[in-house]
C-alpha cells in the first residue's frame, strides 16, 4: 500500500498531508497537487464538484434524490458566478457533512463527505483537494483499497483537472 502523506523520493514534491486516512497513490496524488495549485478557485470548485458527481453515481446515489446534495451543489455553482456568499457555501457543505452523519453506509457516509467538501471549496480551496481524497477514500471502500482502482480514480481526477489549466 502507498499513503499518498509518503514522502516522494526525487520529485522534490512533499505532498499535502491528507486530512484523512486513505490507501493512495503518491505519485498521482502528487502529480494532482502540481496543478491544483495553478488553478484559480472558481475553477477549483468546478472541478471538485464534478469529482464529487462522479464520486456519487460510482457509489451508486443520484444526488438530485438528497436535498442537501442538490441545494449544495446549487449553491456553489451561484457562488462560482457570484451570485452566492461564501457564507451561503460554507452552510451548505455543513448541511451535507450532517447528512453523512446521519448516514447508515460508511461507503454513502464518504462519498456524501466528498461532496460537503466540494460544495466547501467556495469557502476555501483546500476543500477541493479534501474533496479528492474522500472520493479515493469511496473507490477504496468499494475495492477493498485495490491499488489499480484507486489509481484510475486518480488518473481521471487529473484528467478533468487539467482541463482547467493552459498547460
């Protein structure tokens, strides 16, 4: 197993250390944090919100069914346009978090605080990386912490995270 808080060897990279506990591939993770920190906020949050929807439909819940998903992600985006106070996103991502605590599913429990962390990117950054992990931390639930699924987990955060920058 790899812990994405390993130290890189000759990458010059120290990694972010994870809030959370989570099997992960350091190099992906690491390759990750090279280009979230070129990219602006808003497109931070968009990202992780789509992170958060994939996230989601691969644990199997439609997030148009929970209120507190649907109003959250609503939120942020009105905030990514300006038409919503970080205040507004903070308390949304919170509704969420109360909601995977209420949650019977330690797979749903995660995957719904993936998505309280997307929503809270509006409120700071940092969130949408924590995001990420949480959505890894979901494929590991799921796989038994399978390396190759985690890794494809990652390889297509990158993927769409890319897409946001001029690289």
């Amino acid at each position: 197993m790899i812990f994405s808080d390993s130290f890189l060897q000759g990458g010059g990279i120290i990694p972010i250390k994870t809030k959370i506990k989570i099997t992960d591939n350091s190099a992906y993770r690491a390759k990750l944090e090279q280009y979230y920190e070129k990219v602006n906020q808003v497109d931070l949050s968009k990202w992780s919100l789509m992170v958060a929807k994939h996230i989601l439909e691969v644990a199997g819940i439609d997030y148009r069914s929970h209120d507190a998903l649907a109003d959250g992600f609503a939120v942020n985006e009105l905030w990514q346009d300006g038409k919503a106070t970080v205040h507004e996103v903070r308390q949304a991502g919170l509704a969420i978090h109360k909601a995977a605590r209420e949650s019977g599913s330690e797979i749903e429990k995660t995957a719904l605080r993936a998505a309280g962390q997307a929503v809270s990117s509006g409120h700071m950054r940092e969130h949408a990386m924590v995001a990420s992990d949480y959505a890894v931390k979901t494929i590991g639930l799921l796989s038994g912490n399978n390396l190759d699924a985690i890794t494809a987990e990652r390889q297509w955060q990158l993927a769409e995270l890319i897409k946001f920058t001029n690289l």
